[in-house]
C-alpha cells in the first residue's frame, strides 16, 4: 500500500529521478535517493513544509541538481519505475530512514548537514537526518 499517493506519471518522475541522481551508487543507492523524496513529503517539516505531491517534491527549487541536467529528462526505464513504486509503498534502509537530505561532496562527509547531524553514508553519498526538535514527525511517518 502506498505511504504516498502516485500517480502511473509521478512514478515515471520519481524513476527518472532516481537514476538521474544515483544510477552509479546501484538499486541500493536508487532506493536511498527515493527514501529521501518520500521522507520529504511526509514529513512536513523544515524546509519541506506544504509538500504533498511527488512533482512537489521534485521540482521545489534547489531540491536535486539532477532536474538540471538532461540525462533527467530521458524516458523512465521499468527498472527505475520498480524502485519508484518500492519507495512510494514505504520501502525504506537505513542510511535514509529517517533522512532529508544527501550529498556527494568531493572528500569526506562533513558531521552536519544545513545544521543536521551526518547519520551514514551509501558508496558516495552522505546521508543526514533531523533533529527531533527540527522535524520529530519524520520519526513519526510510517
């Protein structure tokens, strides 16, 4: 059952996102990304308050770099659209549990993240969860 409502095109969206901005990290890494996007709109905190929509969360500006570029643009693949659905139906691993936002900076993972604490990293991207007093209804989603 979905966590949040998607539409045949917001999953489309979402895959393309997916492998826009993790294709090399693998399915894993893929999953890690969708995590954060679910997490974002459920959560409803932060710098993510008012997000209820996967084009919403996509598009919010400066969200993902990947929208930049036209390798986002290309045609979802059914690869990327099964971890879609995996994600919208609550799928969720740890590093990203709980976390609203990633990177890839160019060495190691700095300890905190727009004032987040560093929770784990995946291959090459750094993972960062609020603080229960920044954003508890993330821990309070599924």
């Amino acid at each position: 059952m979905a966590v949040v409502k998607a539409r045949n095109s917001d999953i489309d969206l979402l895959a393309r996102l997916l492998r826009a901005e993790a294709e090399a990290e693998g399915e894993q890494g893929m999953m890690l990304v969708g995590n954060v996007g679910i997490n974002r709109i459920r959560a409803n905190c932060s710098d993510f308050k008012g997000l209820r929509t996967v084009p919403q969360m996509i598009y919010q500006p400066h969200a993902f770099e990947a929208v930049q570029h036209g390798y986002f643009y290309q045609r979802a693949r059914e690869r990327e659209r099964r971890l879609a659905r995996r994600t919208v139906n609550g799928e969720r691993f740890w590093p990203a549990k709980f976390s609203l936002w990633y990177f890839k900076p160019p060495g190691d993972c700095p300890p905190s993240w727009y004032n987040q604490p560093f929770v784990g990293k995946y291959k090459n991207h750094c993972f960062y969860q609020p603080k229960a007093e920044t954003c508890e209804t993330v821990y309070n989603t599924f």
